[in-house]
C-alpha cells in the first residue's frame, strides 16, 4: 500500500534549512518519494501550527522509513536538526 510522509515544520535557521531542502529532495526521490504538498497554504485547524507544511508519497510505509534511515536523507537532515522544530510521521494510506 502507498504511503505518505508528513512533516510539520517551524525554520529557524533558513539557510541551513536550505540546505536540508536541496539534499532531501533528491533522497526522498531515490527511493521512490515525490512531493504532493510542499509548504502551499494551509488552513490551521486543530494542534500545534507549523508553517511549513509537506507531504510526500511513497510506494510503501518500508520504502518511505527506508528513506528516512538512508545516509543520504540523514545527510539531509543534519541540516535540518538544528534549524528547525519539526513533526514527522509516515501513513499508509487506504488505497
């Protein structure tokens, strides 16, 4: 089954979070990820508000996970640690 990866982020250091973006986009596509929404507007309706705001779709709730333990998305994100606050979850879908 498809799965979704959701994260709910808050920048706080842009330039850094910069470079996440660059590095994790080409990770996120190596293992068959690619962008459905990606920090558009939004409607805050319920918990904690992020302004940033992406989903991604994955073949699978492995290949998304897979992804994320991958060296070149733990690349990534040793941008992202320290230049933003952020939820991350990984869905699988009802199709």
């Amino acid at each position: 089954m498809p799965a979704l990866w959701i994260a709910h982020v808050t920048v706080t250091d842009e330039e850094s979070y910069g470079k996440y973006a660059k590095l994790a986009g080409p990770a996120i596509e190596k293992h068959g990820g690619y962008f459905i929404a990606r920090a558009g507007r939004y409607v805050q309706l319920e918990g904690k508000e992020r302004p940033r705001n992406v989903v991604a779709k994955f073949p699978s709730v492995e290949a998304a996970e897979t992804c994320y333990h991958s060296a070149d998305y733990q690349e990534a994100l040793s941008h992202a640690r320290d230049a933003s606050e952020r939820e991350l979850l990984i869905v699988e879908t009802a199709e």
